[in-house]
C-alpha cells in the first residue's frame, strides 16, 4: 500500500544497533511494480544527516543508470 513504508519506518525505529554483531546501517527496500520505496535507517555514530543524503542521491544515480560502469574505493580503517 501507499503508506506502508509508514508502518515499517515505526517498526524499524524500534530495533535498536548492535554495535558488536551487525552494521550500523540498514536499507531496507520495499519493491512493487507500480511504485518503490527505499528506506534507510542509520545510526549518528555512523554517518550525520548529510553522509545519508549523499548515500540516497548515490544509490538514486545507480538505480537510474543500471548499466552505467562504477568506479569502487577500498578504504580501510586502523
């Protein structure tokens, strides 16, 4: 339905991160033919509201140029 992304943004805003076992991050996509949502949850130790919107006009880049080739950036942390 049309407000779905609704009742999983306030059932996702439960669950707290576990710092330990799983990423600070979680996307979440809720797919039909007629129209999608993606949704993505992230915790401010991670990244500030910024980091997310630059992550969602990344993705939405990706998303409207499937077959466009992608340069990837290995970056480690000490």
């Amino acid at each position: 339905s049309d407000d779905q992304w609704i009742n999983i943004c306030s059932d996702e805003s439960k669950i707290s991160f576990d710092f330990h076992i799983k990423p600070l991050i979680r996307i979440i996509l809720l797919y039909s033919p007629k129209k999608s949502d993606l949704i993505l949850f992230c915790h401010h130790m991670f990244c500030d509201g910024m980091s997310v919107a630059y992550l969602a006009r990344d993705l939405m880049q990706v998303f409207g140029n499937p077959n466009k080739k992608l340069k990837y950036y290995l970056h480690h942390l000490c």
